[in-house]
C-alpha cells in the first residue's frame, strides 16, 4: 500500500497519470490501476477524471498530507532501535561503473564510522534511480547529474566531474584523422547522457566514423577494445582505462568533454549521520581516482 500512495503523491503533484508513470517508470493503466485499488481499499473516489486529465477531488485533497506524512513516518521507521533516528538501512543506488570502483573503497571507509549500518544496494540507469529516490524507495542515488532538472525536495551533490579520453588496442596511435580508417568504432549508447555526449563531440570535431558496435556500460566498451575489436571515447576514470596497460589512451582534441558524477538525496535525509558521513567517503573516493 506505501508503494500506491507514492504513486498517489506524484500523480496529485504532476495531474496527469501518464506523467507520473514516465516519473516512476510506470505505464499510464499501471498508475491507472493502482490509483483505483488505493480507491478501492479506502472507499472513496480520490481524482476527478476529465477525459486524458486528472485532478485531485474533495477526499483526495483531504488525504492528501495525510499520507504524506505517513511516507515520512515510514522513512523515520527505518532506523536503528533505541530512538536515534539514525537508519539501520540504506537503500543506495548505483550506476554501473560507481558499483565497480567508487563504491566499493568508499563504503571501506565508511564501514569504519558506521559498521552496523546494512547497505542495500540497487543498480540501474540515472534516470531510474532519479524516480527511486523521488519516491523514497532509495535513499540515495550515485548516478550521472539529471539533464532535466531535479525536483525541488532533491538535492544534487557533485562527487566529481568525469574526463572523457579516447581508447585504442595496443600500438594504435591517438591521431584521430587516421584513427577512424583504421579501426571501427565501439559507441557509448546514445540513448544515455554520456552516449550523447560523445555524438556531440564527434559531430564538433567533425570526425566521421565507421560504426562497429554500441554498447550501454563503460567497462565493457574498454574490454572489447582491449580486444582489439575498435576504439572508443569513453569517460576515463571510473573505468581506470588511463592505468590500464593493456589499451592506448589519448586526450581528445577541444574543450574538455566531462560528466558529472554526484548523490541524488532527499533533502531531510543529509540530515542523517549515516548519509552525511557516506557522501563525504564518497567524495573523498572521487578524489582518489580523478586526482
């Protein structure tokens, strides 16, 4: 039931079902159907609904804080006993390459603060775990900085500003007029942030390319060159290509082409010792790796 009344807090914010499916992941008659049930079980209509558009009705306006705060309480439960308020549990999100590298020696360091905390964590891609924490299934989110804006109640922390650098086999030069011709080319999704980024920047530097393969994860881009199968531009720090001997890393020709890596958290909950002390481990992890 907490789940259909997070759906119901985002659906009276945005009213319109399909808008809060695309916030939550959720098809429209997903949101639909849990909004009937969530009527069902309390006996009340709570939208009014006017053919694609839906806006709150009287018993909708009427619950409406009300379960709210039952979310925050909910949140408030999920701490460790004796009334500390300090949670028991962390629900951390992750994209991939933040899992394989920064994650790990921070939650080291952060262990030494806090060793009974449980860490759960949840992969996914950055715009999924934006909608996560936004209905406070994670509490936190290490991911790639939102394009579209963060919703109010959020707040953004920048962890660290990512460098891209092109990678090539082993004695493949980094000449970039001859590099092309030589070897096809291993693309970060363009339907991600950093695919896109990558597109935009061989379009400025008008480098044309022959397409070999496109993948969505960092590492597995720099395993296939390592098995000599392209070359790529890829974000360089996460990954550890610049201290991997077995690929050719070069700088790329123009401004510097950058991701930023940060914590999505609700603003309450950097209130928390446990939060604050893993977005400092965090940080101070990031300055490990890009330093």
């Amino acid at each position: 039931m907490l789940r259909y009344l997070r759906t119901f807090l985002v659906a009276a914010e945005t009213a319109s079902f399909s808008a809060a499916g695309e916030r939550l992941g959720l098809t429209q008659s997903a949101v639909s159907l849990q909004m009937r049930k969530l009527e069902e079980d309390l006996g009340c209509q709570l939208f009014e609904r006017t053919g694609k558009s839906v806006k709150l009705g009287p018993e909708g306006r009427r619950i409406l804080a009300d379960a709210a705060r039952m979310l925050e309480l909910y949140e408030g439960m999920r701490g460790q006993p004796g009334g500390t308020g300090e949670p028991a549990r962390l629900e951390v999100g992750a994209i991939s390459t933040v899992q394989a590298t920064l994650l790990p020696r921070a939650l080291q360091q952060f262990r030494r603060h806090h060793p009974a905390v449980h860490i759960n964590i949840v992969p996914g891609m950055s715009v999924q775990l934006l909608s996560q924490v936004d209905t406070r299934e994670l509490d936190l989110a290490v991911m790639i900085r939102p394009r579209l804006g963060i919703p109010a109640d959020l707040k953004w922390l920048t962890v660290m500003r990512e460098r891209y650098i092109g990678i090539a086999p082993p004695g493949m030069p980094g000449d970039l007029k001859s590099l092309p011709a030589r070897l096809p080319f291993i693309r970060y999704n363009r339907h991600s942030h950093g695919g896109q980024l990558v597109d935009q920047f061989l379009r400025a530097q008008r480098i044309w390319v022959t397409e070999g393969m496109e993948l969505d994860e960092p590492a597995v881009i720099l395993q296939m060159v390592r098995e000599g199968l392209g070359w790529a531009v890829v974000p360089g720090d996460l990954i550890q290509a610049t201290s991997d001997g077995s690929v050719s890393h070069f700088d790329l020709p123009g401004p510097a082409l950058l991701r930023e890596v940060g914590v999505l958290v609700r603003r309450p909950a950097l209130q928390r010792p446990a939060i604050a002390m893993l977005v400092t481990c965090l940080r101070e992890r990031a300055d490990q790796l890009s330093g």
